[in-house]
C-alpha cells in the first residue's frame, strides 16, 4: 500500500489544515494590521507632542536671550506686572457689561 501525493492532496485532513493555516495566517495579518495602525496612532501624538516642547523651548530660548535687554525687562514689567514708571498713571479700561 503506497500512498501517492495525490491521495494526499486529495484527503479531506489535508484540505482541513489548509484552510486552517489560511485561516490562522489572515487571522495574523489582522491583528498584526491592528498594531500597526495604533503604533501609527501613537507616532502621530508623539510627533505633535515633540512639536509643541520644541516651540515651547524656541520660546524660552528667546526669553533668554533677552532676559538682560533693558526694554524687554520694561515691556514684561508693564505687561505682566503692571508696573509703571513714576509719575505716570496706569488707565485700565473697564469693559462695558451688555
């Protein structure tokens, strides 16, 4: 009794382990797919969090190359502080309620 490789390909086992394998191979793909576009998801909010930090610290570098300049010392003095020279009189006008 010899089996031939005809009779093989033939059986119904032989077709059964195939369509699994097909299955299970698809079945992969799939989840393998799923990374991918999260991993992409993520290198996405990555990227734009890096771009943020990085205008941020452009941001901070031009303050620090200011920090000694006399009239940016006076501009964020009277912006952020409020303060004014002598003899001058700060005006904050009030918004109209409607």
């Amino acid at each position: 009794m010899r089996i031939r490789v005809r009779d093989i390909l033939a059986s119904r086992l032989f077709k059964v382990l195939i369509i699994f394998i097909l299955i299970f191979t698809a079945y992969r793909f799939y989840l393998n797919q799923r990374e991918i576009n999260r991993l992409e998801r993520e290198i996405e909010q990555l990227i734009a969090e890096v771009n943020l930090a990085e205008e941020k610290q452009a941001q901070l570098q031009e303050e620090i190359e200011h920090i000694n300049d006399l009239e940016y010392i006076e501009r964020i003095a009277r912006k952020e502080l409020g303060l004014v020279k002598p003899g001058e009189l700060l005006i904050i006008p009030v918004e109209q309620e409607e």
